[in-house]
C-alpha cells in the first residue's frame, strides 16, 4: 500500500498515545492477512492503522474495558474497515472462546495489567500463535523521574511521613522494562527485547503544570492519592508547580515489550 493510500493514520496532534504507538510500530512485524488482537485499545490507536494495514484478508479485534471508549471507537469507525471489530472486554481475563492471534498489540497498556501483571501477560501469550508476536508499551520505570525528586525532596523538606512512605510505594510498584523483558523469557517467548525511548512532555509552571490535560489525567492524580487531607495536598502541589525549572524537561520512558511464540513441535 503506498503512502497516499492510507486514510488511518495516526493522530499527529496527540502527543501521547501517538509517540508510544510509532515505538510500538517500528517493533512490530505487519502483513496483510494477519490475525491481530489490540488490547487497551481506547478508541483505537493504533487498531485502525492496523486494520488499514492487514487489509480485508486480516482481522483486528480490539478490546477495552471501557465501554465508553469502546463506543467511541465503533463511532468513529462506522461500517469502515468492517474486518476490526471492537469489544468491551477485560485484557486481564480473556475469553477462553477467543481464536489464536497472530499478533497482540496493546499501546500503553501494561501499567493496567495490576494486580498481577505477569498473569496477565501469561494470559496473553497463551492466546498467540506458534510464531506469533506479542508487542507492548507503557511509560517505564524512570519516566518524570526528576519532578519525582522534586517531590520527595519537597516531603523530606515538609515533614510529611505517611505521604512520603504512600508515595514511596507507589514509585516502587511501576514497572520497569528489565520487568518486562523477565516476564516475556519466563514465558519462553523467543527474540525477547526490551527498548526504551525518551520522550518530552513540555509544560508551562502554575496551573499550566497542575492542569495538564496528560499529567493531571494519571501522573499528578497519583501523588494527590498519597495525602489524606485534599487541601494540603493541593498547596504542596501548588508550591511544586511554581518552580518547574527544578524538574523540567521532564522526560518520559516510552518503552516496547517485544517477543515471540516458537513454531510448534
Ligand atoms: C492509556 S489508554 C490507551 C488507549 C490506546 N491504546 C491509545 O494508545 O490511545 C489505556 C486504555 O486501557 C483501558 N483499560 C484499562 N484497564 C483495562 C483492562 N483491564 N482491560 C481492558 N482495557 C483496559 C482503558 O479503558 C483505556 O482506554
């Protein structure tokens, strides 16, 4: 398929999910004709691109948990590329009936895979193909490490313990790409690789930072979970956001999962 020729390309404004995907794609290995499942789909990115790209000889099924996402998904698609199917479904247990894919792709999924992220992944790899290739990205362990010091520093500064101890085991549980690339040898898969690109997030200081539609969506959310009390949580943050030079740039860890199943016995 030439260049010209492709309608579902992905979304250029987006400065998320858009760089995780194009990582995710210079990994994966795309054919006409292959059987595809996309799990975290959102409201597909990159499904559709994959289902452009398999052609009508393929099948994409995309799944996610959201059912919102999921009805977004089938809007934007109406009775285009009818071979891609969405579905609300759970990637941490999925149907027994499913068909063996060939490929299963999930962009920026992994940090969802909680609570047991490697059952997850086993889940997954037991629904591949012999010589089928699982690829997976998320933000890895070191991404917006340095407004994380600036953080720590601020609760050692301020006294505060128990949020300091909370947000302690919350970097402690995300996952890192030496994780992952464990995970994919325990379960045998072979050409196991783990990579890991840099990405910038570029942000402005006060609200600019404290409302940032990718930050305040996750990143941030999740050191105000550390404190009990709201209002305090909201003048520390506050403080944090005025003085962004102590943590930006402020880089994010895109990393790619790759492996494969071996070719039957
Ligand atoms: C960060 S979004 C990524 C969406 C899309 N792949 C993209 O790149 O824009 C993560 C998606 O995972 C979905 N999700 C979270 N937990 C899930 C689960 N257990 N099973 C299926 N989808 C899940 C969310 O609803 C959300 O749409």
């Amino acid at each position: 398929m030439s260049a010209q020729t492709v309608r579902w390309l992905l979304p250029k404004h987006d400065y998320w999910s858009t760089p995780f995907a194009e990582s995710l794609l210079q990994h994966l290995d795309l054919q006409p004709g292959l059987r595809i499942l996309d799990i975290a789909c959102g409201h597909g990115i990159p499904a559709f691109y994959l289902a452009e790209q398999i052609g009508p000889t393929g099948e994409v099924l995309a799944i996610d948990m959201s059912a919102g996402q999921v009805a977004r998904a089938k809007a934007i698609q109406g009775p285009q590329l009818p071979w891609l199917q969405f579905e609300c479904m759970d990637m941490r247990s999925l149907r027994s009936d499913l068909p063996m894919f060939d490929r299963i792709t999930g962009n920026l999924s992994v940090m969802f895979f909680r609570p047991n992220r490697f059952q997850t992944v086993q889940g997954l790899v037991e629904h591949l193909a012999p010589e089928g290739q699982l690829v997976l990205t998320f933000p890895s362990y070191g991404t917006f490490d340095s407004l994380w010091q600036s953080v720590d520093q601020a609760m050692t500064q301020k006294n505060l313990i128990k949020e300091r101890q909370r947000f302690h085991d919350y970097l402690n549980e995300r996952p890192s790409a030496k994780d992952g690339r464990t995970w994919l040898e325990q379960l045998d898969l072979e050409r196991v690789g783990a990579f890991e690109y840099p990405l910038e997030v570029k942000t402005g200081p006060g609200q600019k930072f404290l409302y940032h539609p990718l930050l305040r969506g996750g990143f941030l959310d999740d050191v105000y979970e550390c404190f009990e009390d709201q209002s305090l949580a909201n003048r520390f943050m506050t403080d944090i956001a005025q003085d962004i030079a102590q943590f930006t740039p402020l880089i994010a860890q895109r990393c790619v999962l790759s492996g494969w199943t071996r070719a039957s016995a």
